[in-house]
C-alpha cells in the first residue's frame, strides 16, 4: 500500500517520515524547501510503503514548480495521503489551496494531521482546519512521535478494504542489488536515473546542488530487480559552506554502507579531480564493487577516445592497492549509450562477489604462484611458509592465509597475491583483501 505525505512546507513532513519509517533517510532542516524530490521508504511498524513529498508551492518555472509537480504526481495513485499543516501557523490560504488540489488530485483517502501540537498552549484554533473539507484532524507531534496510533488505524482500516499485500517493499527489494550513484554535483547523476528508468522521477537541471536527499527507487532494469540511489552532488569540503549541503553530503557518503555496488560519475570532459578519487576510495575501503561512469563521452572527439580511456585506467589503477583493474565505461546519459553494456558488466561483478571459491582452487593457485615467485626473507632471514589458505568474506573478498616463519611479509608480495589470486579467480574488478594468520603451533 502506497501512502503519502503531502503539505506546504516546513510543515514537518520529513520529521514525519523519519519518525514512521524509523529511519533518518530524509534530510530534516528548519529552512523551508529543503526536500525537492520524491523519496521513499517503509514503515518500522506496518506493511506499507511511505513516499515523503517535498513541500507544495505557487510557482511557475524553476525547482519550486518541478518539485511540486513531482509531488502532485505521488499524491495521484496514492492509496493513502496523510496531509500535514502546521498547528502553530493555523490555518494558511495555501493550505487551502493545496487541500483543494490534493481533493481533485486524488479519491484515496485523506488524513488530516496538525503537527507541532505537543503544547497546547502553542497552538491556533484547530478548529479552522475543518475548512479543508478532510473531515476531523487528528493532533500529533512528528518530533515526539504523538498521536501516530490513530494514524495506524486510518492506514489499517484502508488496507483491509483494499486488500493489501502484508509484504513490505523493503523485504521485496531484499533480493535486488542496490546500486548507488555518486559524483560531484552536475556530472548527471539525476539524468543517468532518470535514462534508467525511463521516465523523469528525478529533478534535472544545468545547476549544481539540485538534489539533496538521496532518493531510493526501485526498478527492473536490463533483467533485473535493482533499487538505485540518486545521492546529492560531493564537493570538496573548502567549497561547501551551507549547513544544509553538509547534511546532504552525509547522506550521499552513508549510501555508500547501504549499497552493494556504487557508480561514480565523472564528467568526460573535463580532467578526473582529488574529489573523484577520494570517493573511489572510499568505496573501495568500504569492500562495495566500482563502477566509474565516463558520463558525457558523446562530446569526446573520437580521436581522443583511446587515449583519454587509457589514461584514466592508469590514473586510477595506480591510486588504490585493494583493486587490480578498475572497472571503467563510458556512457552518455543524456542519449542511453553504454547504459545497457554498463549495467550487463555491473550484474556480472556482482555475481561474482556473491560466489564463494573453493578451498582446494585457492591453495593451488597459491602454491603455483609462490612456486612462480619465492617469497622474500623476513628481517631474521626466515623463510615465509603458506600453511593454508581460505576466503573468509565478501564485499570484500577476503582472502585469509595461514602462515609460518615470517611475519613481516611485505606489502609488494601481498600485492603480488592479490594480483595473481584475483586473476585466477576473475576477481580483477573486486576489491581484494589478503590477511595474514600465523599459525599457532610452535613446532609447526
């Protein structure tokens, strides 16, 4: 069951979100306007999904009108809406306005919620919202999370007359590979989502900083059941001054945690910046599989194309030790070239990431390697000797190798490994970890 928040802004809609989904997904700020696109979620405590609007505004062009109608859009095969004022404001002509709309917008059912009415004393005559023509409204308070049992009961009683599954969308996107998009503002992160999907769901705009949240959407793509995250755009940390762009940050670098696989777009045209390769590694750092998107590579000259392509490879293969080749493709948003082929490469690495390699294949790619290539003498001028070997994990692979003799193993034969292990086992786009364990036997 679809239910969804809608109001003017700053009416605490975002507080409400969080507050029912249990979550802090949605970017909370006592500026008005801060939420722009549609995000998503699910209840903590009911089978439903919850979308949070951002706030319904007069305007004619810009973010405001598109906002807006990405909102009305949401509200129109809502099963539920809840609709939210302001108890300390009363009674505004936009709600009024806004009420009407909705009414046209929609036959679901629509629930009256005054927020901000955890002190009656703060509060404006409530009885004025009657005018709205939404029946009785209920009191709550989304920042003490008051008043949310009668929401509850509005919500129940519509999903036992429709019918509803009891499945969450969250346990029917458990199984879809989550892929996260990243990038410094304006590379066409919202575009590349929006060619995915195959309609106009995020805000696109020749401005940076248009998207704040970061929005989850689930979606079947090339085959498969993913759910993409549209993330706000990453500047370096000298350029960002607003307290709001901080938050939006945050949220685009905890998507990393949230995602199996990352894209990190970059814009062809220009040279690759610190700030792409700080992302890159945290990704990396995080175990998650990297996809860098060469976004707008229809405005390369194609003379220029190899030799762009093969400089980036080595610009990034030599920046991080935990990958041994960077997994590159050049895409254009704007026209869908290289989507597919992208999507087909990202859908291989995570299958691979999801395998688990024999004991018995990893020991005897690592005896044919240390047979290729002795290990060096520690300091005591000790032999290393390889016990055994096992993966212990993935994201990242992990492999563990039980070790006697030496136990300062240097890091260029650990790279040696990595390289020859993720070759074997076709590991080369993953990020590949190699420990050391030594063994415990003393006469061993």
């Amino acid at each position: 069951m679809k239910v969804v928040i809608t109001g003017r802004p700053n009416t605490g809609k975002s507080t409400l979100f969080n507050a029912l989904t249990g979550t802090r997904d949605a970017l909370v700020h006592d500026r008005p306007g801060v939420t722009r696109d549609t995000i998503s979620g699910n209840f903590k405590l009911r089978p439903y999904s919850l979308y949070d609007t951002a706030g319904l505004e007069r305007a004619n062009s810009g973010i405001a009108q598109d906002s807006t109608n990405m909102a009305l859009d949401a509200i129109t095969d809502a099963n539920a809406v809840l609709f939210v004022v302001d108890g300390r404001v009363g009674l505004t002509g936009e709600d009024i306005e806004w009420a009407k709309l909705v009414r046209r917008k929609t036959r679901a059912p629509v629930l009256l919620l005054i927020n901000k009415s955890e002190s009656e004393k703060k509060l404006t005559d409530i009885h004025d919202f009657y005018k709205l023509g939404f029946g009785a409204p209920v009191m709550i308070s989304a920042e003490h999370k008051l008043g949310f049992d009668e929401i509850f009961a509005f919500l129940d009683d519509i999903a036992t007359k429709i019918g509803t599954k009891t499945q969450t969308a969250e346990q029917q996107t458990n199984n879809s590979i989550k892929i996260a998009i990243l990038g410094q503002p304006n590379v066409g992160k919202s575009t590349f989502v929006n060619r995915v999907l195959g309609q106009t769901r995020q805000i696109v705009m020749d401005a940076p900083g248009v998207t704040r949240d970061t929005v989850k959407i689930p979606t079947n793509f090339y085959g498969r059941d993913i759910v993409l995250m549209d993330t706000a755009g990453l500047r370096r940390k000298a350029g960002v001054t607003d307290d709001v762009e901080t938050l939006s940050a945050l949220k685009s670098l905890d998507a990393i945690e949230k995602s199996d696989v990352v894209i990190l777009m970059v814009d062809a045209t220009k040279n690759i910046e610190n700030q792409a390769l700080s992302i890159a590694g945290r990704v990396y750092n995080a175990g998650k599989i990297l996809c860098v998107a060469l976004n707008k590579w229809d405005l390369i000259e194609p003379q220029l194309r190899d030799e762009k392509l093969l400089k980036l490879k080595h610009q990034f293969a030599n920046s991080f030790h935990q990958i041994v080749k960077p997994l590159i493709l050049a895409v254009s948003a704007e026209t869908g070239t290289g989507v597919q082929n992208m999507f087909k490469r990202i859908y291989q690495q995570y299958d691979l990431s999801t395998t688990q390699a024999p004991t018995s294949l990893i020991n005897r790619i690592i005896e044919r390697l240390v047979a290729e290539r002795q290990p060096p003498l520690s300091r005591l001028k000790r032999p290393m000797k390889i016990k055994f070997a096992r993966q212990t994990g993935r994201f990242p692979m992990r492999i563990t190798i039980n070790v006697g003799g030496a136990s300062d193993i240097p890091e260029s034969y650990t790279r040696y490994l990595r390289r020859g292990i993720a070759t074997a086992l076709q590991w080369e786009h993953l990020p590949v970890v190699i420990e050391y364990q030594k063994s415990e036997n003393p006469f061993d």
